[in-house]
DNA sequence: AATGAATGAGTATTCATTCAT
DNA sequence: GATGAATGAATACTCATTCAT
C-alpha cells in the first residue's frame, strides 16, 4: 500500500543537481550533498553505489524532462506547426528547466569525467534528428528551402542553442520574458533571412 | 629601454594556460604549474599572490587572444566585407582557440569560482557591441533589414555561439574542416532565410 | 535424530574461508561474505554475534583439517613408519592446505587481531608433542639417537616448517611436485646428517 | 656543515617498522604513523611520495641489516668456520633484529600490497646463494657430503628458517638464552644427523 | 530469518597555503 | 628568488555495526 518510491534517493539527486547549478561540477562532493540533506556522507552509499552514479542519475533525470518537451511538440496538426512548436518547446525547456539545459548541453565537464561522452552524444544525436525531422517534413509539405535539409536542421538547433547557451550563460543580460521575445525574434529572423535581398547573397 | 621581462611570471601563465588546455581547470594546480616549471610550488608565491591571480591571467590571456582575432574583422574594405569577416573571424577563434574559447564563452565555473561574474558580461557586451556594429554599418550601407539591429545582432551572435558551443561541446560529429563548411553554410541560411516565401512569415 | 543442519551459518564460514583462502585476511569482510551469499551484511548477524567469531570459525576449521592430516599419520604399522608419515603428512597438509598452513603457523596477524593467542599456541603445542611422541617411539624402538628427544622433535619441526614456509612464503622457487622432492630430501639429510665424519660434530 | 640526512624520514621509517610489528600491516597507516611522530598526516608526505613508498623504505631498511649480518659471516678463516659462522649469524639476526627477520621471511602481506615479490625473491635467492656458496666451499674442504650440494644448502636453511619461524612466530616457548641453545642443538643434529644409523636410512 | 536506513570511525590522497629560512 | 617543513580542510570511499522493522 505505502510503497513510496524511495524519495530519498530522488532528494539525493535533487540536492546534486542543485549544487552543480550553484557552483559547477566541483562543488557535487558526497559531504555537500549529504550535509544538504542532513545525512552523513556514507548514507549516500546506501542509495547509490559511488558517486558516477549520483552523476548519471542527474544525466538520466535531465534526459527525461528534455524528452518530455520535445516530445509535446509532435501534438501540432501540420507540419508547419510542429516546426514551430519545436522551437517553442526547445525555448520553454530552456526558461522553465535552464538548470537541465546547463547539465545537457553546456557541462562538457560533466560527461568527460564519467565515462560517457557516448550517452551525451546519442542524446545530441536525438535533438538532431528529431530537428531533421522536423525539417524533412517541411520539404515534403513544401514551406522549407529543398536543399540540404542536414544544414537547415543544424542552423535551426545550432540558433536555439545559441540563444539558450548565451541566456544561461547570462551573457544576455535580460529576464525570462525578454528573451522569448528574443527568441521568437531570432527564430522568425531565421526564418526569413537577414538580408535585404537573399538573391545577392 | 631595458625591457623587464618578468620571465618567470610569464613562463608561469603559460604553463597554466598550457594545462588549463589540456585538462581543464581541474587541472590547474600550483603543484603542477610549480613541477612544469620545475620549481617548487612556493615559488610561485614570489609571482602570484594566490592561485586567483594566475586564474585571472588565463582569462586575461583569453580575452586579449579573443580581441586579436575580433580586430582582424576591421580590416574588410566596406561594411559587407567587415560582416563577413566578423562571422570568419569568429570561426577561426573557434577552431584554432577551441579551448579559449571555452574559457570565455562556455565556462561559468572559472568565472564563478574566482569573483569575476563582472569581467565576462564586460568582455559579452564587447561582444555584441562588436556586431552591432557591424550590423549598424550594414544597415546604413543598405544590405541589412533595417529594422531592430540589436535583435539582427543578437541572433547573428546566437548563430555563431551555439555553432561554437556544438562544435566545441562535441555535440556536432565533425572534423575542423567539416565545421568550417557547417559554420559557413549556416550564415548562409542565416543571411538569405530558410523559408520559401519569406513574406509567408 | 534430527539433524539440524544450520545450513547458514554454515555456508558462511565455508565462504569466508574461501575468501580468506583466495585473498588473505583483507578479503574477509562482512561485505564480501554476505555478497557471496546473496545476502545483506546484517544477516550475518543472525549467525554470528560479530566478525571476530567468524575469524574464530575460520581458525576452528584450519584446526580440524590439519589435525585430520595428522592422525592418519598414526595409521603406520611401526614407529619408524610412523614417524616417516608424520613427515609425509606434514608435507601433504602444505602441498594440498597452503593456505590454512598459512592461516595456522604463518599468519599471526589473523591470532593478534582476535584476542586468540593462547588458542594458536595450544595447536602448537599439540604439533610439537605429536612429533615428540613419534621421538620417543622411536628412541624405545632403537632407530633414533636416545638423547634429548625434545632437542630431535623440535628439529624435525622446524625442518618441516621451515620447509613449508619458504615453500607457501614463495623463497623457495619451484612447484608442488619439486616441493615434494625437496621436502623428502632434507627429511632424508636431516635423518643421515650432512657432514663426512659425524664424529667431528 | 650540518646536514644532517633528513631525520624526519628516518623516524617515519622507524614509527613504521614498530606499527608493522605490532600489529601487522593493517595498523600501518599514514595517520597513525602520523600521530606517532605528533604530525600531521599530510607532513608524511613531505618525505615519501605515498605509502607504498614508505613500506618499500622499510624492507629496504631491513634487506640492508639482514646484509650486513650475513657479512659477518665471511670474516671466518675457514670454510668450515665461515660455515659454522653463517648459522650463528643467521642466530644473531633473529635474536637481535627479530621484527626484521618477520619483515624479510614471514610477510608476505607486505610484499603483496606493494608490488615488490620480485624484490623479495632476489633476497631469498641471496640468502640461497650465500648458504649455496659455504656449501661449495665445504665440500671443495672435504667436510661435507659432496652429493647434491644444492639440497644441503636448502636444508641449512629450512632448519634456519624453521627454527626462526617458530621463536619468532612464538610458536616455541622458550626466551632468547633458550633459544639460543636449541639452535645450536638443531644445527649440531643436521650436522651429525638424527638416525642411529645414517647407513640404513 | 532477513532487510533498509543510517552511523561513526577510519582509509589514502590532493590541494592551497603559511612560516621560517 | 626560491626552498623545506608542515598544516588544515577537503576528496571519495570501506568497514563493522546499531536500530527499527
């Protein structure tokens, strides 16, 4: 009846993820998490069996709600419309769940030091795909630029996550609504060029 | 006329940097800065009054490095020509200073740890100040919208960054010369749009 | 009539003996024991008041085995057949038990670590007087030199010993068979003497 | 003038030597080691890059007393007193450096921690050689029996080793004076022999 | 008969840094 | 300009064990 999936275990991976958002990946020490949770440090122990994996749990939990965003933007009834979701969705992981964004796509440091620069590069293979997809789709319903559907894809992730990287990184000095008018702003620049007339360029 | 050279402070920068490119910041210790040198960790107390000191100066390396290759830019002949090589220049930093790179753009620990928040918005708003220059210029000489640079900046600079940021995180499987081809064909896309009927938008 | 097996407790000593055997007395740890059983450290608990009385059984076990090797030596029709066994089966006891050779006569870390000196010295007791008993037979029966019979076992015991402990310490480089051959030889100098003249002795 | 030879090292060794013999490798620990110096942990490693450096310093230590007490052996005059002396000062050794002598031939726990069988199995071979070469010389003197020299040179020793084994090992009961005289007693019956008759054997 | 949660003491080692020389 | 000695705080992790269930 009261199975409670250990909650624990989840308040272990909540204080980590916690203190890599506050002070990077050196400040993850079993002490600090323990003591965040007034625990001593070998309860850990209890839950995970070292550290890498507390690190993987925090990848795994962030590759889920990642997926979960994405995945809403299939619900568009055209294809026009799930490209333009896609961005949206990609813009509100990046303003709900900044925190997931940094451990995914900006913590390098993160995936070298555990053995699994394989994962984080399937995952990039996902987001990547899934982008291609979108784009394919919008060849064949004919409201995309035919060639190199490859390019177009990358240009529309690499563009999302430029402006995700720089809000994050706090490069952009603005607030939650400024930059999804930012945003929307760079994606409908994207969309129709930058330049007076495409043709000279 | 007699040119101090401070020969050993600067040997010891350049070790540092040396092993800030090598490994990361978690490999920037003054033990092995001391043993690089072959000297004594203490030795370097007579240079640096603490770690920090030398951390600073890495970052201080990186932004004076960064400057050069944004400078080269001012050399085109006309405002089109200045664009252009703005986005070029900004690739080349990216391949051969992949790792300075990461230092000024994709590394908040670095900047978190030593109390330097302020030094890296400064050196982001150079930045954007850089393109919006540029982007200034080419609207007055009529090749760029018109309307809203800063946000023709921005989404210049979005494009850029998370072209660097991919390609430096390792989230885009390619080789340095791959990237040049990716790099130059998404300001491309940029440039002319990437939707069929731009006025759809 | 019913014989309670404790099928547990048993299976606990038999695998902390294999631990101790494959790795020393640092491989025996609760953890490891309890692993190899399939079971939680706390369940040892039920069967075992603490680690010391599991070290205690280890010891108990080496006990019994090397007094097994021991008696069949008593199975000679005659005292000197007797006494050529003990030797035999001393030597079998190292070639076939190096280990509780080791755990018995080599390993004083495993008796200092649980209060269990008294119990080591006792066995040893035991061996020396085994090997006294087989003197004196044969001084009754005439084939030993009659004086000081403590002074003959005690140096047939340190032959045997000594020759197990270089063997099982590794000093003495050879295999099991060649062992076999050594051991039977210094038994055979030790019987003759190894000077021309022992007069001159 | 004054340079002395780093003393805090050799007391470290020394602190190391006495928890190693009183209470086995397991109680051989930087801290306590520490504490026994009234140091830090860390001062430790000042002297020695780690532990295992430590533990190789203290068989070193010993390999150079062992050699020293061998030595003396070879001031006899003749083959036969050189023979006679090799076994006294093999005594010797025992008596006087007991904790040594169990570093050297009844620890195989610290020559399998650190890497270092090879090292011990070219001080056993030493020890072999040493006693292989009286043996040559006593044959070549006529006053041991010339058959198979390499066995008389491991039974000297296994009695040697044996006898040692059991003093040290507490396996005899008996205080220095004692043992002592078994010894002598030992090696005199391996001289002469035990048998009544060495032609029957 | 066994488990889950947690503890406290201890392990080697790394690091930046102070002090005296 | 540099060294030697030592410190104090941290790091991940192992172990035996207690307690409640």
């Amino acid at each position: 009846m009261k199975h409670r999936p250990q909650p624990t275990r989840d308040r272990i991976i909540a204080v980590a993820v916690d203190l890599y958002l506050k002070g990077g990946l050196k400040d993850v020490t079993m002490r600090r998490i323990a003591r965040g949770l007034r625990l001593t440090p070998m309860a850990l122990y209890r839950h995970f069996k070292n550290k890498e994996e507390i690190l993987l749990a925090i990848i795994e939990k962030a590759f889920i709600v990642f997926g979960e965003y994405q995945f809403r933007a299939l619900a568009g009834k055209s294809a026009a419309e799930r490209m333009w979701l896609a961005g949206e969705t990609y813009m509100a992981f990046i303003l709900e769940k900044p925190e997931f964004f940094r451990v995914l796509f900006m913590a390098p440091d993160i995936f070298e030091q555990i053995e699994l620069t394989e994962a984080i590069s399937e995952r990039a293979q996902q987001t990547y795909q899934f982008l291609l997809d979108r784009v394919s789709e919008g060849i064949r319903e004919g409201f995309l630029k035919s060639n190199e559907p490859e390019d177009l894809a990358r240009t529309i992730w690499a563009m999302c996550h430029g402006m995700g990287s720089l809000y994050v990184g706090r490069l952009i000095d603005t607030d939650a609504e400024g930059f999804r008018i930012m945003f929307l702003k760079s994606f409908g620049h994207l969309g129709a060029g930058i330049l007076i007339d495409a043709a000279t360029q």
